[in-house]
C-alpha cells in the first residue's frame, strides 16, 4: 500500500474518534455534572527502510478531560449539592472508587447517601455517610460539614483532580481517581445546587461540521489514490 494511503488512514481514524467524542459531548450538553472531553493528536515517526527514511503518521488515541465550571443551578434539594472551583466528589461504585461533579444525591432507608446509580457518597477519610435515623434536617455547609438536625456528623469529601490528560473517563459522569488523591483544604460546597454540564453545544456543532469536512477531505483524497492506483495496473497489464 502507497505510504500517502498509510498516513491519511491514521489521520482518519484520528478524526473518527473526535467525532465520537464531539458526538458524546453534544449528547451529554444537559447532564449534570458532565465534563466535555476531547482527543488530542500527535505526530509519530515510522522508520521506512534502513536508509533512514520516515513517515510521519498521526495518533488520536490521548483524551483531555475539560474541568472549566458549568453554571449552577438552584433546586433547594437537601442533597443536591455542587462544587465551585475546584474539586470532585468521590463515589464507591462496584468497580471501585470514582471522581463526579455530578452532586444530585438521594437517601437509601440505610441512612447512607447515595448517587442516582446508588453508588455511595464518600466523606474525606473516603468512608460512607450515614444519617441518623430520624433526622428531619441535612445541613452541609461550605466546607462539606454534613449535620443532621444541627448536629455535626461527618464531612463530604472533596478530593482534588488528577492531571487532566491521566483522568480516565469511565462512564456517564464518573472518573478514575488516581493512586492517591487528596482531600482538598478548603472546597466550596453549595447545597441546594447542580452544576450544569460545561459542554457548549453551538461550539461543539461547529466542531462536529469542521471535522466531518476534514473528513470528507481525506475520504476524497483515498478515493483519488485508489483510482490512480487502478489506472496504473490497468496501465500495465494492458
């Protein structure tokens, strides 16, 4: 195959995995707590031959995860709580621990705080929060201090991101910890609010329309490729 034909499929494949990820962003433009991702590309050199010759080929494989704040939104929910600035809640689901911005939480009959999935809400010592039984009463104050009728029984853990381009996107809303991320000191911790999803569609049907174009390209450019290719053989065994 034509080295020309080798580069511009990389490059394709890299342009169909943005397109996934503007796709899913897009999709994800209402819920709470989502964080808009994107591919990020590199350039790679093949070695050719012994002479020292390269190709250069492009790589999309890597994801940055956007942590800019979504807007907050009012609801007056005992347990819907978000974050401003920094920091993400963290969850124990059956897979493991994970980092959310998503902060609508619910009480089980346990007592225990969990998420719309009933994945527990940890505190910083990332053990659960139980309420009392009977509490008629949550407070959670700015600093994650969660009460029940005035009195003080925990604090809701708000640990710090790992590097964006190491945060691993499980699913939905959820995101791999880390080896050992660390309770931040001084987080800000609204009750009553969601945050909104930080995706900004009209910006991401523009990118959606800019890729699929720099698709279309390359597609053009191997269906060139492909009839010169015909035409040459046609050429010689004629």
């Amino acid at each position: 195959m034509d080295n020309s034909i080798y580069a511009t499929l990389t490059r394709q494949s890299g342009l169909m995995n943005e397109m996934r990820s503007v796709a899913n962003n897009i999709a994800n433009s209402n819920t709470v707590g989502f964080r808009r991702e994107g591919v990020i590309f590199s350039e790679y050199m093949v070695s050719l031959d012994r002479s020292g010759e390269t190709l250069a080929m492009a790589n999309a494989r890597g994801r940055h995860v956007d942590l800019r704040q979504g807007g907050l939104t009012m609801t007056n929910g005992q347990l819907d709580l978000a974050l401003e600035g920094e920091g993400f809640f963290m969850v124990e689901t059956l897979q493991g621990k994970r980092l959310t911005r998503a902060g609508a939480f619910a009480l089980t009959p346990e007592g225990e705080i969990v998420d719309m999935s009933g994945n527990r809400l940890l505190d910083e010592g990332q053990a659960p929060i139980a309420i009392p039984d009977g509490a008629r009463h949550i407070g959670i104050g700015a600093d994650g201090t969660v009460s029940a009728d005035d009195q003080p029984i925990g604090r809701v853990g708000v640990f710090a991101a790992p590097d964006p381009s190491e945060m691993l996107h499980q699913e939905g809303t959820l995101f791999t910890p880390g080896a050992n991320p660390e309770p931040l000191e001084n987080p800000r911790v609204r009750q009553g609010f969601l945050e909104e999803s930080n995706v900004e569609p009209i910006h991401e049907i523009s990118r959606m329309i800019e890729v699929q174009r720099a698709y279309e390209l390359g597609q053009s450019f191997l269906d060139a490729e492909d009839q010169r290719i015909r035409n040459v053989m046609i050429s010689l065994t004629r």
